[in-house]
C-alpha cells in the first residue's frame, strides 16, 4: 500500500445558504480543489461523495453521478457513502485506499449537505433516523435527547458540569470569530451559553451544533506525486474506522465512545505517533459534551478530566492542545456529509498556513480530526503531517 | 494491487418477505457467506453495504453499522455506499479495493432492500429519485417512462419489436424455475407476455422487474490466501465502474448506455480478456429492453442486434452466451441493493458447480456482471474465474 496525500482542498461558507443545492455546492468546493491542486477534468479518476441522505433534504438519490456531470467530466467513477455524520470522513477515508492500493492515482473525495431547506422539526426527526430506529428514533428519542443522556451520566461519574460545557461553546464561537467560513463567526459570553433555551436537560441550545448547508473537497494524490508537487500538501499519516452498537443501550458505559478509542489507537499506531505528537486537533462537538468525550477518547486528557481541561484553558487556540481552532461544528456550522471533509480541510490549511492570520497556529507538524457518526455508532479518525 | 477471490456467498430467497428488516436480511445472507468461508467474527476487517434507501423505505439512516451489530462484531468497520441499483456491485468493488490495497485482508459486502413495506406508488416515487430530480422525477417522469423512451428509440432504429422485449421475459422466467431463490419460479407464455397491461408505452408489465426483499453477501479476501481455501473460490479478475450524465436529455444516444460500455472495456483490459472469452453473464434487466441494450453495449452483440439474439435463442441456458441465467431481476426479483450482489453470488455459485443441477452451466471459466444505477448514470462491472 503506497502513501498518500492531499495537494488541494475546497469549501463552500456555511450556513443558510437559500436557495442552492449539494450538487451546486459540491462543485463549487471541487472547482476549487482542483484549481489548487492544478488538476484539470482529465486527471481525476474518481470520485466519492460523502452525504447523509439528498433522498430526504432533496429528493434526489443516486447523487454521487451528479458531482462529475456538473463539473463536465461525467464518464468519472462517483461513489456515495453515507455513515451518517462522519460519511465526509468516510468519503475521504474511502478515496485514501484507493489511491494507496493504486487502483486510482488521483481522486476527490468532496462532502456536502443541503439542510435548511426543510424545517427544523424535519430535519431533526431525519437525523433521529441515524440512531437505532427500532428501538430509539421510533420510540421518540433524537440526538440532543441521547447526547443529554451522556452529559448527565458524565457530570454524575466526572462532575462535568454546565459551566464546563458552556466553556466548549463559548471557545468555539471565539475561535469561529476569524473564519470566513463559519456560520456563527460572532463571540458569546458564559452568561449567555449558560441560560439559553433549555433543549434536552441538560443540553441547552448554546450546547448544540446549528443546522447548516454546506461543502468541502479534497484532492487526494499518491505521495510520491504530493511531495513534488509546487504548492500546499499534507501526508495523510493515517485514516481509521470503528464502529459500535447502534442502540445506546447495548452499551457498557455511555460516558465515552469505544469507537473514538479504537479508531484513535489504530491511527496512532497506523501513523507510529502518540496522542502527544499531535500539536492541534478537530474533533465532533455536534454537543459539546461530544468535545469533552473526544479529547478523553484520543487520549489527549484522562477520563473525566476533559472538562476540566477546557475550563483552565488547555483546548484554547493557545492552549496547549488547540481543539477545534476552526470554531468546530459548534460555530462553524454541521451541514452532515460536509463536516468530516471540512474538518480535514481545516488540517490541512492550518497546516499550510494558509488560514486566516488571526487563527493560524504556530510550530505545528502533525494535526489530527475525528469525525462521529449517529451517537458514535461510527469514527472516522484521520492523521496528517505537514508537507511543506 | 493484490489480486483478489471470493470464497462464501450468502443470499436470502428473494420474494415479498413481510416483517423483517433488511438489517435481519443481510445478517441472514451474511451468516451464510461466513459459513461457507469458514470466517468467524474475529475474521472479518470490514463490511461494506449496499443499499439504496433504508431511510425511505424503513425509517433508518446510518444503516451500516447495524450490520455488525447484529452479526456480534460490533467494533468492525462498516461502510454505506450508494449508486441506485448499482449499489450491490459497488459495495462488492468497494471491497474489492480495500482488500487488493492490503489495507484489509478479509471484506465482507452485502447488499439489501427491503421494499414491499410500502405501497408501490411510493416506491415508483422513491425509485424516481434517482433519476435527475430537478429535470426529471420532479417533472413526473419515472423510470419505467424513462427506460420506455429508450425501448422506443431502440425500436425505431434497429426493429427491437415487442417479440423480442417479450421474449426476453419468457427466458427469465424460464431460467427461474429452478432457482429456488427466486421471487417468481414460474414460466410465462409469449402470448401473456405481450398482451399484459401497458405500464409505459411500449413496456408492459412483464418488461419490468418487480418490487421485492432480498438481500446477498460475499467474503472477499487475497487471492493468495483464496487459492489455498479448501472449498468454493473464484477468482475476482476485475472491477470497473463509470458515470454518465443524470439526465437523459444531456446524451447524445439513448439507445445504449455510454457507461457500459466504458466499464466493460475497462474490465475486459484488466482482466486481460474479450467478450469472445466470457462463458456467461448476469446483465442488470430491470427492464427487457435493459437486457438487450447491455448485451450489445458489452460487446456480446452487434449494436442492434440484441434484440434478435434473444428470439434467435443465443441468450438461453443452451445457447452460446446464456444471459440471467438465474431468471434476472425480472424473474430472480430486484431488492435494489441485493441485486449487483445477487449477480456476483450466482456467478459465484455457478462457477463452483453449487447451483441446481438442472439449470447449472458447464464449461464454463469465466462469468461476467453488470449492474445498472438511476437511468445508467452508473454501471459496475465484474469479471469472475473459475478457482477450482
């Protein structure tokens, strides 16, 4: 299996964007992956397409075909995957095999939701569907109800508190303030976190990632090509996968993820790094209690100190973990098949120095993402190295 | 890139199966394929899935990791992807892939649909989706009109009447009898055939392929190790893919698919072979007219001359290239995403001498797929060798 690596990335702003489709989305972050990457329509062999369901938010299945049709390269291999909110992690996960088992030398993996179009009921009632309809989304429960439930089974074990929480959101909406991209690129005070709208006790809407349209793109290339290459690059230094029971009670313990752990310690051995090495890290706060858990999963704090961390200041942009430095789902928005390849893009800038000045961290070689998928039934974690 | 076998299949009787789920279904066809592989649950690295919409048709997104869930490995990789009726196949190639690049040295793909839950309007609707939705579903075309435009253009221009639509669905039905997994194991009269309702001028209702339930799996791993199993095997010489354009009213022809053709010159390169040398084929009928137009767009007929190949009886189980022999969608039944699987296992089986004696092949080395998605804006091909 050969290395791989990304020499250009696309994303389009986030947020309501009114009256535009995935399909129109993706093209536009593809057109500018491939403008970054000098790669014109003859070059790319394939395509993977990460959403969660067009089917619902637009009426149209089979989307993957639609991505090289509009970019004018319509006989190109396209392929959805869909893991619910990691399926952009997935997508580029999927796309990096390929390349490595050199089936396909150059591929774009692109992600993209269109969700504003429906109400907000609809939207989270599709969501639902994610988690184990049997026995969960059809009895009536949605994802802030059992995000709530590990917050609550958290604060009991680790006294991860409100103010804790509120923390997360509060640095996330701060560090979105620079990136043009985000939806919510506005500061927020503790004050106003800690008494908005109660959601699902204890959640509150400051707790929760908005609802967002939106797309990313990646060019994935053999290294060997990467490192030649006259412009930004990163090594993909690992991508890993786990998956769990669907249904939360199957569960042993709910106040972390084993698949965040699995998939975080086959990165890390994939890359020959530890939890250490890595200098800043985008993990899935679709709640914020979702950050504390993902920092204790990767090893990164000792369970039950997440919380803690983040309140004295360790996760801030210049603390010395930077998590979610992008504004994260929390700020920067979650249009679903996006995230996974937004979070990469953001490694990936980050690790060009390529992002905004008043955001763009120091000294950094290695950064890492990790992208949930249902109530973490699915992890898609990924390793990269700067390459320039 | 490793070469790649198959060494178990599994695959539910296909039928309107009433309260079960596709999740149940693939566990099924599932066990069955670990079984006759001899792969037990520490075995297997990773699944992929097959399915076009369990959100529509059973309320569940984020359908993949209830596979191993229910199977009892529940931290195993499990991927969706989705290409309409392709979708089958391309969790096969997808498989095929991650093994050949030595990331993974055993996959299991599957494929399911659980349809007849709802009414058939509903699922006409659903299917239509798949088309382009802007410029068609959405202006009312389904695809039994769809696929009826081309069966038009194709008469008007090469004389493919409805004796030989016609015949195409007596074959099927003929080959089903004894494929006990059959949804329709019954043979039809020319005279019923071309005197049944008008669905969508001219394809009547046995030009199409039902609704069905169903589900197949396949265990995918190094040729090497597959060349040592002591039991089935074959061989998995290649795997292509193309896209075309979602929208008919973008090509230049529609009386052939541009993507089959595409995907099966690539196959034959791979796998270093001509039409002249495939034994058998198992072509995507979702429609008769489907059947003929792939025979010729792989090079097993001269372009309009498919049509008058079935009448002349070269498609039949004794004739020199025997098309569905397993009955096809129209007669085996069409679960969307079982079908491309569906297609692999029975070429799989045939090669091993495993399916009933009365309508088992001989002679035979090499078996080919081709598996449709929306209106062929994806094909996957394959091309098996007999290991044995």
């Amino acid at each position: 299996m050969r290395e791989v690596g990304i020499i250009g990335v696309g994303h389009t702003k986030f947020g309501a964007l009114g009256r535009v489709t995935s399909r129109e989305l993706i093209v536009s972050a593809a057109s500018e992956a491939m403008e970054m990457s000098q790669k014109g329509r003859d070059d790319i062999d394939a395509i993977y397409v990460g959403q969660l369901s067009p089917d619902i938010f637009e009426h149209q299945m089979h989307a993957a075909p639609g991505i090289p049709d509009y970019l004018g390269l319509a006989n190109t291999p396209s392929t959805r995957v869909e893991a619910a909110c990691a399926s952009g992690a997935l997508s580029v996960m999927q796309g990096a095999i390929a390349v490595a088992s050199g089936f396909y030398d150059t591929v774009l993996s692109a992600g993209a939701e269109k969700m504003t179009s429906l109400p907000t009921s609809h939207v989270t009632e599709a969501l639902a569907m994610c988690s184990d309809n049997e026995y969960e989304a059809n009895l009536g429960i949605t994802f802030p109800g059992a995000f709530a439930m590990m917050a609550r089974a958290h604060e009991i074990q680790f006294g991860t508190n409100a103010e804790m929480r509120a923390s997360v959101a509060v640095k996330a909406h701060k560090n979105a303030v620079h990136n043009k991209l985000a939806q919510f690129p506005k500061e927020i005070t503790m004050e106003k976190a800690m008494h908005s709208l109660m959601i699902a006790d204890p959640l509150t809407l400051y707790d929760c990632s908005p609802i967002t349209d939106g797309a990313a793109a990646v060019m994935i290339v053999p290294w060997e090509e990467a490192k030649k290459f006259d412009g930004p690059k990163v090594k993909i230094k690992a991508f890993s996968q786990a998956s769990d029971t669907m249904a939360l009670h199957d569960r042993a313990d709910i106040t972390g993820f084993d698949t965040t752990k699995i998939a975080g310690r086959k990165a890390y051995k994939m890359a020959g790094l530890t939890p250490k090495d890595i200098d800043f890290v985008e993990v899935h706060d679709c709640f914020t209690i979702a950050e504390i858990i993902a920092t204790e999963d990767l090893g990164f704090f000792e369970k039950g100190k997440g919380g803690y961390a983040v309140i004295d200041g360790e996760t801030a942009r210049d603390g010395h973990l930077p998590v979610n430095n992008s504004g994260g789902l929390k700020a920067k928005g979650h249009p679903i098949g996006a995230t996974g390849v937004s979070q990469i893009a953001e490694v990936f800038k980050q690790l060009n120095d390529m992002v905004e000045p008043e955001r763009q961290l120091k000294d950094i070689n290695f950064g890492m993402t990790q992208n949930l998928g249902g109530s973490g039934s699915t992890i898609v974690a990924h390793i990269f190295e700067r390459g320039n």
